[in-house]
C-alpha cells in the first residue's frame, strides 16, 4: 500500500500589497521576489525604464499592479464558477475587454474543469521558495500549468516564473507536468490574446536562484518584519455622565 505524501504547510501572509510565504513555520523568499531582485532585465524594459523619471516609473508600476490584481481576481472568480456582474463590478471598457477576452480564451482551450485549481500555493521544501500559480489544470489527459499575464509582452522573467512553478509542483504532488504555457490578455492579436506554450527548463530558474542567494551572502535573507495592527483602538472608556434631572 503507497503511503499518502505529507505535502509542506504554507501560509501566505498579505502584508501592504505583497505577499510572504511561510513554510513548515521556515521564510521562503516568493518565486517573484527572487526575480524581481536577481533575474536580468530585457532591453525592451531596460530602455523603456532609461526613459521614465522614478516617480512616473513607480505610478505605471502601481497603477498596472492594481489593474491586473483586479483582473487575477476575475479570473479566479470564474475559474470557481462564479457569475461576474460586469455592468456593476467593471465600470472599465478595459476591465470587460479582458475578462471576455479570458473568457474566449477558456472556452477555446476547454480544459476539464473538475480538475481545475486556481490561485494554488506551491513550495519547495528541497530549494526553499514559494509561489502561487494562477491555474493548474487537466486538459486531454495531460496536466497544464497556466500563468495569465495583462503585461505588454512575455517577458525572460515570466517564463523563469512558471518553470519554478512546475519544479515545485511535480516535487509536492510527485506528478508530471506535461505542459507549462502563460496566457496574455488584451493583445493585438486576432482573438485578443497570446497563448504560448513554454519549455524552459528549472536549470534556468535555478541560476537565478543561486544570484539571488548570493546577493544575500550565501543564505536566504530573514523574513521581513510583519506588523500587525489591530482594527480598532481606545485608550479609556468615558465615564457615564448622569442624566440632567428636569425641574
């Protein structure tokens, strides 16, 4: 009889617009974050960012996070088979034109949807990082993982980021990923999307990797210090004043 995987336990802490993984109680730096910091920047970014003041630069940046936050969030929706209210909930013709372009794209690439899981934490215990990966899913028998992008191209560092996905989901679940693709939306192509399968291997994370360690002097950096606030606060209870008595 096989004995059952003790799969890692990951807790993702949202703190301030980023996230924090912590595994088995251990700090794994984010998937992101070790690219961010250690992956090479394409000359397309590079030059579009010798051509940004750090102010203008860091409000695109902003305003591009919380538009595709906002779009992650439909599509998780939707891939729980929830009903979106785009008359109400998206007042943008940009925000319906991406979320009926996803739905298109779902309906062409019809996957079996019981197998659907979407928003998934993944980690691995042997490399000590984390992330969380948009959609993995069967599709004609074959086990996909899915990245969706609302970014201008698909980037060096995107296609690193699901490589590191797929290492760390065949480690946690022992399976074969078959395929790993990311999935772009509100493009110029014909169907308003770009569909691209991608074969990077983990080596090409893993060098990544090993510059990010070294940046930190052969180690993974300490966690970051996590404030919690609580809702509320008050100093004292006002004393009950009594009631004027009328004459």
């Amino acid at each position: 009889m096989n004995t059952p995987k003790i799969l890692p336990v990951i807790v993702r802490k949202e703190v301030d617009s980023s996230h924090y993984y912590f595994v088995n109680d251990e700090y794994y730096p984010s998937v992101t974050a070790i690219l961010d910091e250690a992956a090479p920047v394409g000359f397309g970014l590079k030059n579009w960012l010798l051509n940004q003041t750090p102010e203008s630069a860091a409000e695109i940046k902003n305003t591009s996070a919380d538009f595709g936050t906002k779009m992650h969030h439909a599509y998780q929706s939707l891939l729980l088979g929830n009903k979106l209210n785009l008359a109400s909930d998206y007042t943008m013709t940009k925000e319906k034109k991406y979320i009926a372009t996803f739905c298109k794209w779902f309906a062409t690439f019809n996957p079996d949807i019981s197998t659907i899981q979407t928003e998934h934490t993944v980690a691995s215990v042997i490399h000590k990082y984390a992330g969380t990966l948009d959609l993995a899913v069967m599709k004609d028998g074959e086990l996909w993982i899915i990245d969706f992008k609302n970014t201008s191209g698909i980037y060096f560092s995107h296609e690193l980021q699901i490589a590191a996905y797929k290492n760390a989901y065949e480690e946690m679940y022992d399976v074969k990923v078959a395929h790993t693709a990311i999935c772009r939306f509100g493009t110029r192509h014909k169907d308003g999307y770009e569909f691209k399968e991608i074969t990077r291997g983990y080596d090409e994370f893993y060098g990544v990797y090993r510059t990010y360690i070294a940046l930190h002097d052969g180690k993974i950096p300490d966690p970051p210090v996590i404030n919690a606030y609580p809702d509320e606060v008050q100093l004292f209870v006002p004393a009950i004043q009594p009631k004027e008595v009328k004459k």
